[in-house]
C-alpha cells in the first residue's frame, strides 16, 4: 500500500511528465506518455475510490485518465 506521500509524488511526477510532454521532441513523447499511463495504472490500483475521468488526450492507443 502507498502512503498518502508517496501518492502525492505520483502525482506531481504526472504533471511534471505532462509538462515535459509539451516540449519534448517527437521521439521522445511516446515514453513519456507511457510512462504516464503506468503512473496512472499505479494510482487506479492503489485509489480505487477516486473518481476517474477519461481525458481526450490519446497517444498511441494509451488513455489518460484525469483525477479530480
């Protein structure tokens, strides 16, 4: 089980990967968005009780999910 820190860094590791996103070379968004979505296979196992909104952000056939 996570802690409450550790979940927090996930999640902060998520938005600085999204940022990165933006800027990053072509090469190189297709493993930072899978990186992304094991993060987000992480928090849905270890927060199931959080409601899950899929984003329209696909890459690769790999979904996104948004938490609020």
């Amino acid at each position: 089980m996570l802690t409450k820190n550790q979940i927090n860094h996930l999640l902060e590791e998520r938005d600085r990967l999204f940022k990165a996103w933006q800027y990053a070379p072509e090469g190189d968004k297709n493993s930072i968005v899978m990186r992304i979505s094991d993060i987000d296979e992480d928090l849905a196992f270890y927060q199931p009780e959080k409601k899950k909104v899929t984003r329209k952000f696909v890459k690769n056939n790999v979904n996104l999910i948004l938490y609020d």
